[in-house]
C-alpha cells in the first residue's frame, strides 16, 4: 500500500513523458549546433553504415545479394541535420543521394534501404521520427 502522497505515474504517462523528453533533447542537439559540430568532427565527418532494404519478400530470382556498406560521409551534415529538424524529406533524399553516389555502381542498389548507423550517436537516430533508425539508443 502507497503512502499519502506517493504517486506513480501510468504507463502511458512514463511513455508521453519520455517521448517529451527525447524530443526536447533532440532540439536542444540541434539549436546548440553540437550535433553538427559532433557529426562533422573537425572536417573528418563520420562513418555510416548502409544496411541494404529486406529483400525477403522479393521473388528470388530478382533478389540482389546485398552487403552492408560503410561510407565516411563529410561536409553533409549540417544541411542533413537541418533537413531532419525541419522533417524536409525532399532535401534528405537529395542529401542521401550525394552520400550514395560515393558507392559508384551500386549507387542504386542503396537508394532505398532498410537502415542506417551512424558510429557516433546510434541512440540519437534511433529516437529520431522520421529519419534512419538503427539499433542501440
């Protein structure tokens, strides 16, 4: 039994509140520039990784054998970050299609893919909507 004047929280209300809190987190990222200036680490940028699209649901005589590929994307991120917070899906697709072309020819093979991971804040993406996912927090 509960004493006078300790109350929990619902469900429901811990999972409002953490997505509150996430999501003031991401603008806080955001309005502060850190999030860029940690993506493009002094010029160098970060490593991404490239999770090609689930094909199990492709007939197997049109399925492409696939790998996860690494790009080092540079120079891109402060525009990409912008294109996030502002949920400008035409200009992420543009920005994807600068950082794929680096894969030469198997360009369009990673234009539609099921994820990515970015080495240096997993958690961050994972939380955004929409944007990549990836798994960890």
């Amino acid at each position: 039994m509960r004493s006078k004047g300790q109350v929990s929280p619902t469900r429901a209300s811990r999972e409002r509140i953490d997505a509150a809190y996430w999501h003031r987190r991401r603008e806080n990222l955001i309005r502060s520039g850190w999030l860029v200036k940690h993506l493009d680490n002094k010029g160098r940028g970060r490593r991404m990784e490239i999770y090609p699209v689930d094909q199990t649901r492709v007939e197997v005589k049109y399925r492409r054998d696939l790998s996860t590929r690494t790009v080092t994307v540079r120079y891109v991120w402060g525009d990409l970050v912008d294109a996030w917070a502002t949920r400008d899906a035409h200009l992420v697709d543009e920005i994807w299609d600068d950082v794929i072309s680096d894969l030469d020819s198997d360009y369009n093979a990673y234009a539609y893919v099921s994820a990515v991971g970015i080495n240096a804040c997993r958690w961050l993406w994972n939380r955004a909507t929409p944007g990549p996912t990836a798994t960890g927090r």
